[in-house]
C-alpha cells in the first residue's frame, strides 16, 4: 500500500501554500545570510512533481535512510534525480530544523565542488522543505563500503575504494580550507557517500555541519553530533569541535572501506567491536596484512599490498587519540593521491 503523504482539495492547497511561505522565508535568510549576496540557482520544483517522481514517497523508490530522513530516486521531466526527504516528526520539528536548512544552504555552497553531491533545486510544499539533487547511478555505499546491485550487495575493487577514499577526503579537506571560516562536516561515514555514473564520489548530508568562528581553530559545540563508531571520543569528551573531528571520523570511513568491516561489528565471541580496536589489534600483533579485506588479496601484488598497508597506518594516524598527532586532511588527500596513483601504475 502506498504511503499518502498530503491531504486533497482546498485544505492541502492551503497547507501547501503556508509550508511555502514559512520554508521560503526561513531557506532564504538562511541562503542569503551564508552566500553573502550571491546568486546560487536552485530550481524550485512542486509538490506534484516529487510525489509522482517518488510515486508519493513508496517504499520501492526509497534508495537509502537515516534516522531523520529518507532518500528516494525518481524521475522529473525525464530526469532522474536523488530526492531527500526530512521526517516531520516532533523530534524533528523542536530540535532538527536549523539542521535541515543548514543541510540545504551549505549543500548549495558545495554544488560546485566535484567531489559533493549537486543541489539541484527543492520543494517548499511540504512541512520540511524536500530537497532535489543531482543523480547517483551507482547508488549509495552501505555500512561495509559496498553498494547493492538488484538487491545483492557488491563489494567494490581495491583502486576504486582508494579512488572514494582519495576523493572523500579532497571533499572534506575543501570545507576546512576554502572559505574564511572552517567548515566541519561532523558525520563522514560510508552511507553519505553516493558514487555516480563515472563511478565518482559525492559526499552528502551537511546537516550536522557547524562553521569555526574566523580565525578560530575550535568551536564547544552545543550538541554532540555524529554517528557512533566514527565519533572522535575527544570531541565527545570535551565538546570542542576542530578539523581533527573529521579526521577521525574520515579514518574510521577509510578502514571501513578497506577492510570491508562496519565501524562496529559482532566478533567470533558474540560481543560488539569497534573496526578501530580491531584493527589496532592487528597492528600490535604484527599482522597487519590480515586487515584488509580478504576479497581484495587475491590478485593483488606484493607492491600493492605494502600500498593498501600504508593506507591503514595512514588511517590510524587519523585515530590518534590526541588530535595534534593526527594529520590535516589536505595532508590525507596529497598521500592518499600518493598511493592511488602508485597503485595504478602497479596494476
């Protein structure tokens, strides 16, 4: 049965026309307090629209979820498009909605970065504005760093997983360095990673994001946001938000993705582990080769692999526990652009 989300008639019309006067007001002040005056197209898209295109929000277009929102794929005007939807529960209502419109305003700032996913435009008729972007054919990875093809989970080769690691961090080393204040991303993770056609990572979801005061290098953070298993226990600790929250979180990613293991999985005994401690594990024991993925051992050389190790020391670097030992990510992407293309000229 398909989920109706609107009602018909005057009523929905009328409902209509407030949620895009009080969306409208809100997403433009916030637009133009953050761009400084300058022009960003965003097309505006109806109601009608998305719901056809996501045959009212069913289940069998949803493409991916978190706790509060969906993503749905659909086509508009023969387009397809990756649609994001907020929950408008009262959770969400009371403490989400600067989120959800710093998601649209800071996504807006990045669509000209190759390396994020495309705002395209959104739709005020709703209770949350819902938000259009650019298409990702390949989908979204999952909690290993694999994609699901025709409902069976694939796992992707060794130089494409460095290629998505290489091109995550170039995304988050963009938010800390290309404008006068740092932008920190907060919830790097597999699952806000989409990959397009040309097998091209976007990062994606700018909710969580907070902006450092000018100058600054910390901010104490009002609210601890991120998800468990990426979150960096220093920041949890103190609230104190820097570049190095990131860092940690982008390391955990990074194992993620090379060792094909979620941030926390069941161990052979049953009990819950971190892919950190386990990897940490391995290190201290001098088995570092056993890290990585045993899908990706078969046909690569001993070059390679002594390649994807120093991705994995380079990945625990960013785990360090204090954060002057961890490295900046335009540090991570210079070495992680290093390795990729050693890899290549290898295979």
């Amino acid at each position: 049965m398909k989920k109706r989300y609107l009602t018909s008639g005057s009523d929905r019309r009328n409902k209509e026309k407030s949620w895009f006067l009080d969306n409208g007001g809100v997403f433009l002040k916030e637009l133009i307090a953050d761009c400084n005056g300058k022009s960003i197209p965003i097309r505006s898209f109806s109601s009608e629209q998305i719901l056809k295109a996501t045959s009212n929000f069913d289940l069998a277009c949803s493409v991916s979820q978190g706790v509060y929102y969906e993503w749905y794929s659909g086509k508009i005007e023969d387009r397809s498009y990756m649609i994001k939807r907020f929950s408008d529960d009262e959770f969400t209502r009371r403490h989400r909605v600067g989120s959800v419109y710093n998601d649209i305003v800071l996504s807006a700032r990045m669509s000209n970065h190759s390396n994020f996913l495309k705002l395209l435009g959104c739709c005020l008729e709703f209770p949350f504005p819902v938000l259009v972007f650019e298409f990702a054919e390949h989908g979204v990875l999952n909690q290993r760093g694999g994609i699901v093809v025709n409902g069976e989970e694939s796992l992707l080769p060794l130089i494409l997983r460095l290629k998505i690691g290489k091109e995550i961090a170039n995304a988050v080393s963009y938010l800390h360095m290309a404008f006068p204040k740092i932008i920190i991303h907060r919830d790097v993770k597999p699952m806000h990673v989409f990959l397009d056609k040309n097998w091209t990572a976007k990062l994606s979801d700018l909710s969580f994001s907070i902006s450092l005061p000018e100058g600054k290098s910390r901010i104490a953070a009002e609210w601890i946001m991120g998800t468990f298993g990426y979150l960096d226990p220093l920041y949890y600790a103190t609230s104190f938000v820097t570049q190095y929250t990131d860092a940690y979180s982008f390391g955990v990613f990074l194992l993620v993705i090379l060792t094909g293991k979620p941030a926390v999985f069941t161990d052979s005994d049953g009990d819950p582990q971190g892919v950190l401690g386990y990897v940490r594990g391995l290190c201290e024991d001098g088995k570092l080769d056993e890290v990585i993925d045993p899908m990706l051992m078969k046909d690569i050389t001993s070059g390679q692999r002594l390649q994807v190790e120093a991705c994995v020391v380079l990945a625990l670097r960013c785990c360090e526990k204090r954060d002057e030992d961890r490295p900046k990510m335009i540090q991570v992407a210079k070495e992680l652009k290093r390795i990729e293309t050693s890899l290549r000229n290898s295979s």
